[in-house]
C-alpha cells in the first residue's frame, strides 16, 4: 500500500533535507532552494546529525532536527533505492532519546529549542521590531 505525501510534507522534507546537506556540504545553493529561509517566520535547529558509512559505499545520514515549531527525525541513504529519504515527525518527549540513539550527548542545561518558550519571546521582543531576519538558520 502506498501513501500519498501532501505537497506541505513534501516541503517540509525537502526543507529538512536542503539544511542537512548544506550542513554537510557548506553549499549555498542547498539553502537557495528553501524561498522561506530568509522570513523571520522561518525557525531551524539540528540538534544533531550523523554521517555513517555502513559497509562498502553504503552510508547512511542521520538527524535530529527542529523545524518551525515541530521536532523531526530524518534519515537519508543516500545509494540505497535512489537515495531514500524518511521523516518522521516526533514528540519533544522523544528528542533526548533520539539524540542519545544517534551517539549525541544531552549535556547539563539542555533545552529543546522552542519559540515558545518565555525565554525565546523576550529575546525576540527585545529586538527592534523590524521585518529584518533575526534568528540564526541553524
């Protein structure tokens, strides 16, 4: 049985999978291709990631990854089936454990990075109120 992907959860992979390899690759042209990466609507950050060769030539690209306000998982073989990609969306009461299962550490002070938070909003309002792109793309 196959599922449909909606064109907004095609975005969201293409999006998730653009800010992967640009991380990898440094690439700009990664980044060219998300038209919403300059709104200041536009939130991201990688927890973490992990590049890992399997056996032979095999490898596979692993991330924990936060995109405007939802918290995903992604994995990318990049030579197996065409360069299969998955995204799962995930609870934030999932993140810790997925970092770990990567190889990745939850270090003391970790915080989910949440707009949310009261924290984050006073940062924001104590900026000037300009139309101009504040947070950091990652």
């Amino acid at each position: 049985m196959k599922n449909k992907i909606t064109p907004a959860q095609e975005k969201i992979i293409d999006t998730i999978h653009n800010l992967i390899w640009h991380r990898i690759t440094h690439d700009d042209k990664y980044l060219e291709d998300i038209p919403e990466i300059d709104s200041k609507n536009f939130h991201v950050w990688i927890y973490n990631m992990k590049y890992e060769f399997i056996e032979y030539d095999d490898s596979i690209i692993q991330a924990v990854i936060y995109l405007n306000g939802k918290h995903y998982e992604y994995k990318h073989t990049p030579q197996w089936l065409n360069g299969s990609i998955w995204v799962n969306e995930i609870d934030e009461s999932e993140v810790k454990a997925k970092i770990v299962e990567l190889g990745g550490e939850i270090y003391d002070g970790f915080e989910l990075y949440n707009l949310g938070l009261p924290k984050a909003e006073n940062i924001h309002n104590k900026m000037d109120n300009s139309e101009e792109y504040h947070d950091l793309p990652f």
